[in-house]
C-alpha cells in the first residue's frame, strides 16, 4: 500500500449556500429548524460518498420546493411572508453563483414553480 489515507471531503459549498437561499424562503420562525435539517441531510450525502453534483441536486430540490414547504407548514399564514420572484432568486443565485449555475437554478426554480399547485 501506498500509505495514504483517502480524504474525506465534505459539503459541496454551493449546495450549502443553495440551502441557505431556501431557507430564506421560509417564515423567520422556521428558518434554523430547517436549516439544520438540511445541512444535517447534506452531510450525510457527503459522507456517503455523494458526488458534488448529487449534492447540488440535493439543495436544487430544496430550493424548487421551499414555497410548497412553507404553504404545508402556514397554509394560509404563509401567505403573508414575503417570498422573492422567480427574478428575484434568479439575480440572487447569478451574484453568488456563476452565470452556468444560474441558468440551471433558474430552470429548476421556474419548472418548481409552474408545476406548483397553488
């Protein structure tokens, strides 16, 4: 044997931010929870030997449902809480991410919201 030991590489960081973009999404009071859950379950996709693209399919999905999540959570009194545009997200994720990323969330997050049922 060589001798090395193999590196264990954690959360992808653009999943992790992609997570944090969702749980902006939701009411202030559901925030952490929610927060915590995720990063718990992205963990563990990374520890399981998760490439970066399942991470990053991972926070995409939770990205393109944080309004059916916080519709479910508030029913009605999530419709009070102020949730971004399409647009809104879009020139988020183009500042934080690359322009590529940007194009791909735009389309999870407009085919999330078209086929939304409320």
């Amino acid at each position: 044997m060589s001798g090395r030991t193999r590196r264990t590489r954690g959360p992808a960081p653009t999943a992790g931010r992609l997570l944090a973009v969702a749980t902006r999404l939701l009411p202030p009071a559901d925030r952490a929870r929610y927060l915590e859950e995720f990063s718990a379950e992205l963990a563990g996709i990374a520890e399981g030997g998760g490439s970066r693209r399942a991470q990053v399919a991972y926070a995409a999905r939770q990205l393109a449902s944080a309004r059916r999540l916080r519709t479910e959570r508030h029913g009605a009194l999530g419709a009070a809480v102020h949730v971004p545009t399409v647009a809104g997200i879009v020139v988020f994720v183009a500042a934080a991410f690359s322009v590529g990323a940007a194009v791909i969330l735009t389309f999870a997050v407009i085919t999330a919201v078209i086929s939304s049922p409320d």
